[in-house]
C-alpha cells in the first residue's frame, strides 16, 4: 500500500515540477497536496533513487528540479 501510495505521489512531484519548475520543499509540498513529510520524503528518495530529481540546498532552503 505503501509503495503504491508512493508511486501515485512521484508522479504528482514530477508534473508538478515540470510546471513550475524549480520549486522548494513547501512550496512543492503544496502543489502536490503531499499531507506529510514522511511522504514527501518516501517520494523524493524514490525519485532520486531513480534519478529523475535534483535536490539543493540554497542556504536554508532545499529545491528541487527536474534532471
């Protein structure tokens, strides 16, 4: 049930990344209507394991783009 959930959330953080571009985490947490963290981060990894996104740290702020 995770995995799925995971999946269907990967895809709303790569349309909505290729959208509106680079976006910050809480920015991106909004546009996806991710409720938590913990799912925002399942996510991010699981597209960063695939390689699809790039993660920076500007300051105290992360981003995130499409690769």
């Amino acid at each position: 049930m995770l995995q799925e959930k995971t999946g269907i959330n990967a895809g709303n953080v790569w349309n909505a990344l290729n959208e509106g571009g680079k976006l910050n985490v809480k920015d991106l947490k909004k546009a996806t209507k991710i409720k938590t963290d913990r799912e925002l981060n399942l996510t991010l990894g699981w597209l960063l394991r695939e390689d699809k996104v790039v993660v920076e740290e500007e300051g105290k702020e992360v981003f995130v783009s499409l690769k």
